[in-house]
C-alpha cells in the first residue's frame, strides 16, 4: 500500500468525492466509446487511470456500492464484482480499504 493509512470515515468522503468526479467525466463524455476515469481506491496518494468501455461503466454503476480501481488496488475484503483488462470493479467489504 502507498501513502497514509486513512480512518475509515476519510475514506469513505474521498471515495464519494472520487465518484461524483467519475460521474461528470462520464457525463460530459456521453457518446464516447471509452472512458479514463480516476481509481477510487480510496487512498489519497493513488493517482492511477483506469480505462474502461462507456457500456462496463453503465453496467457497474447500476450499482450504488461498485467501485472501480485500478488492477492490484482491491482489498481482500472486497468483493470482486467486475474485471477487465484495465480496471476491477469492487464493492468494498467491511472495514475495506479497496487497496
């Protein structure tokens, strides 16, 4: 693991931040066949890119608990709910840090 260990409720506020910015480059890539999108890993020194198709984007956040991170950034704990070439799609576990 990089950088700091964070206390799960620090965690929890970077993941949502990390979404909602997903979420907009999502939206203003409407039509795009693919996306690169922040890993929401959870830990505030991560800087990796994940790419992924629009369409395993739309599948994933269906979801209200998936996240996507870069490949090796998934905590045991989480439970594996998509993988593809450049990305996992997680939801975390109890007490996860998803990397």
């Amino acid at each position: 693991m990089t950088g700091q260990r964070v206390n799960v409720e620090e965690q929890r506020l970077l993941r949502q931040a990390l979404r909602r910015a997903n979420d907009g480059i999502a939206r203003n890539a409407r039509g795009a066949d693919a996306l690169v999108l922040l890993c929401e890993c959870g830990d505030p020194a991560c800087r990796e890119r994940i790419g992924l198709t629009s369409e395993e984007y739309e599948l994933c956040r269906r979801s209200e608990v998936c996240l996507f991170v870069a490949p090796g950034h998934d905590d045991l704990e989480a439970v594996l709910l998509a993988r593809g070439a450049r990305f996992v799609a997680v939801q975390p576990g109890a007490g996860d840090r998803a990397r």
